[in-house]
C-alpha cells in the first residue's frame, strides 16, 4: 500500500529528533569513528534538504536562444534537460 504524499521534510523530522543518541551510541562504543558519522549526517542533511524542483537546459548557448530585439522569444534543444534545485545548498 503507498503511503499518502507528505512533504519530504515533514517524513524525514522523526530521524532528525532522534539521531543525536543513536550517533553518540555509535561512537562510545567504537563501532564508527566520530569523524565518520559527523561526515554521514552532513551528506545526508544536504541529500533530504527541502528543495523547489526545476528544470535546467544544459546546454545554452547563443545558436539555442532566439531574440527579437532586446526579447529572449524562444530557447531550442531541450535534449540535454535536467532537474535542478532552486533553493540554495
């Protein structure tokens, strides 16, 4: 059964209020370096950030953008588009 849409960042706030015990466990008891599980929650803080979808050419340059005086009417080859994030990292 699939779960009902939530916001990533509302799914995800469970982990972030219990973590702290569960790294500190980790490293009392010598199962991860402390330098490793600090390193393990900044990528995966910066891989579950609340983000605003986009998308990105990829491949603008000046033959793909159509002008008519100082007005952008028109941008080609959309081949190479790709997801992108609006919010800052």
């Amino acid at each position: 059964m699939r779960r009902a849409s939530t916001p990533r960042s509302r799914r995800w706030a469970w982990r972030r209020s219990r973590p702290p015990k569960v790294r500190e466990w980790l490293v009392t008891n010598g199962v991860l370096p402390a330098d490793l599980v600090t390193r393990n929650r900044q990528v995966a803080e910066a891989a579950l950030r609340p983000w605003s979808p986009a998308f990105t050419h990829g491949d603008l340059q000046i033959a793909h953008v159509f002008v008519d005086g100082d007005k952008i009417t028109g941008i080609i080859d959309w081949s190479e588009v790709m997801p992108c994030s609006t919010s800052p990292p």
